[in-house]
C-alpha cells in the first residue's frame, strides 16, 4: 500500500471495494466485542486495552519497517492527544462490554456521528441546519430508548460507560478531519499504535490482578489483529466511498453482534434495542447523506 492514500474517484469499482472494506470492518467489531466479553472479568479492560494496542503494533511492525517513511508527520501534540482519548474511548467501551447486552452497547456506540456533529456546530462553527438538528433529536432518542434507565438493573452504567465512548470517539473525529490532510492514512494509524502502547502499559500493570490462561492470550492476539484490520479497513473504506454508502453497512454490526451474542452467550435483544438502535441508524445515515450531497 502507498504511503499516501488517493482520495475516492467516485467510480463503481472503488464504491464496491470500499463498501466490501465497510462489511469486513463490521464484521470485525462484532468479533471485538464477543472476544472483550469472552475474557472479562478475567481480564480487565485496562490491560485488554495494552494488549490489543501491543498485538496491533507487532502485527503493523513489518510493514512499518518496510516503509519507515510513514512515520513522517506535520504533528505531534495532536497524535498524542488523539491516542490518550483513543485509549479512554476503548477503556469505556470494553467496560461497558463487560457490563451490558452487547447489542445494547453497538447501539449505543452509534451515536458517535451525532456528537461529531454537535461538535462541528460548537468547534468548527459550522452552522446547524433542519434536517442536521432533527437527526441529532432523532439519534438523541434512539438512545434514550436504548438507555431504557426505568427497565434496566446494572446495565445503565454500562450503556452510560458506552455514551462516553461515542463522545470520546467523536472528539477523535473531530482531531482527526485536520489531522488526514496533511498525514496519510498509515501515517496516523502508525503513530496512534506506537503512542497508544507506552500511554497504556501504566494502568495495564497497575489493573493485572490474574495471568491469562493460554486461551485467553490466544484471544488477546486475535483481537490485536481484529482491531489492526477494522481500523486500515474503516479508514481505507472512507478513502473509497462516500459516506452515505458506507454507513447504512456499518450498522449491520448490530444484527451481527445480536446474532453472535446470542449463540455463544444466550443473550436475547429487546425490542427497545431494535427501536433505538433504528432511530440512531435513521439519524446517523441522514447526516451522512447530507454530507454526501455537499
């Protein structure tokens, strides 16, 4: 792959590459989850975060070495600031894994372009239009419903935990859309992996209460190298597609994570999951076909 990613041309072929990138990048996400819930409690999320971001960067190690031009920026401080919130973000999410309905968390994770928004009308000045407001009162209720506090045990703080990792993630979007015009697309995944590892291994050794059985180092592996491939999957796929392509096939991570926590772990989605998540899936692909048509 070059150094520098060409942006999309519109045409059918780089369309159905990038929407094909999009499903790939659905399909390791619901993996994500199932493995964070797989190992949990056993694991804690502070020291899943380690591993994942350690594994990745040992899978990213021989490319990197082969192209070490990629690891020449225009930034600094921002790849710093970006991977301490991508850290948060992961931390907030993989407990809330561990806390809550799969499928009620993916929901929830959604809501990350509608914070993205709100953050552009408050940060980048953008001025907010009808349709943009009515989607984000939209997305706000789909999770609303989702959330359900009236109905729910222990899961609010888990589905609260998820909310804070949609923000965090918007915040990354939102550092990100300057960041990728000057830095290629393997120039900032390089540099949030190699960041992210030193910034993770202090809590991963203050939280490692147990040693990982064989199995679950087995599993810690993998996700390090699920989460390498959704990542250059999810950012080559945008490069490809439009975003009003890519994000109704983004939300098929929802029935993929239902289905599969439902065969390994018994868990059955209620209909207020299906309800919410439908309505920050309404909301989220307004805004992007919105931004499509720009």
């Amino acid at each position: 792959m070059n150094p520098k990613i060409k942006p999309a041309t519109g045409s059918s072929a780089s369309a159905i590459t990038g929407m094909s990138l999009m499903l790939l990048a659905s399909l390791l996400g619901a993996i994500d989850a199932v493995i964070v819930r797989l190992v949990t409690p056993d694991i804690d999320p502070f020291v899943m975060v380690f591993t994942r971001s350690l594994f990745g960067l040992l899978f990213f190690l021989p490319w990197l070495l082969r192209q070490p031009q990629m690891l020449h920026s225009h930034y600094r401080f921002r790849h710093v600031l970006r991977a301490t919130l991508k850290l948060a973000s992961l931390i907030a999410f993989f407990s809330a894994y561990s806390m809550s309905p799969l499928a009620d968390v993916t929901a929830i994770a959604f809501t990350s372009p509608i914070f993205v928004t709100i953050g552009a009308w408050i940060f980048l000045a953008e001025s907010p239009r009808v349709l943009r407001i009515v989607a984000v009162v939209g997305g706000f209720s789909g999770a609303l419903i989702v959330i359900n506090p009236g109905h729910h045990i222990e899961a609010p703080v888990g589905l609260l935990l998820a909310l804070l990792g949609a923000v965090l993630t918007a915040l990354i979007q939102l550092i990100l859309k300057p960041m990728s015009a000057k830095d290629s697309t393997e120039t900032l995944l390089a540099w949030n992996l190699i960041i992210t590892v030193p910034i993770a291994v202090i809590p991963a050794i203050l939280f490692w209460t147990t040693t990982p059985t064989a199995w679950q180092w087995g599993l810690l592996v993998t996700q390090g190298l699920v989460g390498l491939l959704a990542m250059a999957s999810v950012t080559r796929a945008f490069a490809l597609a439009e975003a009003s392509l890519l994000v109704p096939l983004d939300f098929l991570r929802l029935p993929i994570v239902a289905a599969l926590a439902f065969i390994i772990f018994g868990q059955t989605v209620p209909l207020t999951t299906w309800i919410g998540g439908t309505l920050i899936f309404a909301a989220s692909l307004l805004m992007a076909i919105k931004v499509g048509n720009k």
